[in-house]
C-alpha cells in the first residue's frame, strides 16, 4: 500500500464496482467481510483472492472487498476481470491515491458484514490464519468492544525491515501501552460499527490497538502466519515507518489522553 497520503484526502471520491458508492448497512446475511486495500499490486491479486476462497468458503458467509488505492498499473484490470468469476468479490477504485488508512476506511464503510478482516494485499499475510481470527473473536463473546490482532511471531522480511520494525513497536508500546506486540501486522479482526467509531487520521491503521483501548474496549493477539514478499515492492522504508509514525504516536498521546468512558448506571 501507498503510505503517504494526507489527511486532506480524507474527502477523496471513489467509485463502487465502476459507480459512485455510499455507506452500507449491515447485512445479516454476510457474517464477514475482508478488507484488502491495494496499490500496485497486480502480481498479487489473484493467488491471493484464491487463497482467502480456499480458507472462507464453507465455513463463514463472507465478502471480499478490495480497496484499489488509485493504482497505476494493471491491478484495476485484474480486479475486473476477477470479478466476473468470483461472486463474492466486491470492488472500490479511489480516483487518485490517499494512502492505506482512507483504503481500509473505504473498505469497512462498504462492508456489508458485521465483522471486519483486514489483509495487506502483498500476500504476506495469510488467509489460512482469518478462521483462527475468528474462533477467537466467537470465543471471546461479544459483550464488548474486541480487536483480534495477528502477531507475526516468525517474521520473513529482511533483516533491516526486521530491525526496522523491532525498533518501531518497542518506541510504539513505550508511548501508547497498546498491550500488542505487534501493531503493525496487517491481518485483524473487528467489529465494523467500532471502528467506525473511531477518530479518523491518516495512518490510523497502524493503531487500531490503541484506539480500540481508548475507547475502553479489549485487545488479543494471535500468533500467525507470515510470508516473504513473492512480487511487487514494499511502499514502506524507514522514514515513513518510523520517524512519521512517532509524529503520529504524539498525536494518539493527546486523544489518549482526553479518553473518557463512562459507566452506566443499569436499573431504575
């Protein structure tokens, strides 16, 4: 995913499978909905699409929805043609690209399950892990607000990516005590009127756990699978991982810092 857009393209248009799009309403007949938002991922798209297929079909009533982040490659096209051959499939084209979290906020405005997965579109993530996400999510109840977390125990990136990211969330869980060990993992599960919930500011994404807390909910981490980059190239380096993110971090300080929730009183 593209990581650099701003805030001001929170506004941006998009376009619905080819039309302009609004806000969905829950359907009760899709339990689950899986987010994937993309930038110039073509390569990507169709093994992973299968693979989500292999590990929902049967087993949950679900959606796909790809977010296309303004893509300047083939990816649109591949989108297109995959649709036409798998029903579950659901697709959302901003016209010019505003970065991973208006994507995945895209994505789970449209979603017609109650449920939200989200998957980075690299295939690094592995759809096989989403049902696992999901016995724990059911495990846990749902009488409260809940963010089910991947942790990638056993990371396959470069050592620099590895190292990048160690510094990364040990600055992360100093600052925001986010409770997870790995905030940056793309795979997580949630309710999507919680997240809707949420303040909205570009690269949210990465801070789910800690919003999620904020607004007085519970955060579990499952351990999961994770692959090595087959095609493409990552859109993240140290700059926008780090240095950006502990601007960001400063910012959630503040909204921690002001959280209030309050208990409400049951009875007469």
């Amino acid at each position: 995913m593209k990581s650099n857009g701003i805030s001001s393209k929170f506004d941006a248009n998009v376009l619905v499978n080819g039309s302009m799009g609004e806000d969905r309403v829950n359907n009760p007949d899709i339990e689950l909905s899986v987010v994937v938002p993309v930038f110039n991922e073509y390569e990507n798209i169709t093994p992973l699409i299968d693979e989500i297929l292999a590990a929902l079909r049967g087993k949950v009533a679900f959606e796909i929805i790809y977010v296309d982040d303004g893509s300047t490659d083939q990816t649109a096209n591949v989108l297109k043609e995959k649709r036409t051959a798998v029903p579950e499939l659901r697709v959302i084209r901003h016209v010019e690209s505003c970065g991973q979290s208006l994507a995945v906020l895209t994505g789970v405005k449209q979603a017609l399950g109650a449920l939200v997965v989200t998957l980075d579109g690299d295939g690094q993530n592995d759809p096989a892990d989403i049902p696992l996400l999901l016995a724990r999510y059911r495990a846990e109840g749902h009488d409260d607000k809940l963010l089910v977390a991947g942790w990638r125990a056993n990371r396959n990136d470069t050592k620099a990516k590895r190292i990048q990211s160690r510094i990364a969330n040990r600055v992360r869980r100093a600052l925001l005590n986010d409770e997870t060990p790995d905030s940056g993992c793309g795979i997580k599960l949630f309710c999507r009127d919680d997240f809707l919930a949420f303040p909205r500011f570009n690269h949210m994404h990465r801070f789910l756990p800690a919003l999620i807390l904020r607004d007085g909910g519970r955060v579990c981490s499952v351990a999961v699978n994770h692959r090595p980059r087959l095609c493409g190239v990552s859109k993240y380096n140290m700059m926008n991982r780090l240095w950006v993110g502990i601007i960001d971090m400063m910012g959630l300080m503040w909204l921690q810092s002001r959280a209030k929730n309050p208990t409400i009183e049951t009875g007469e």
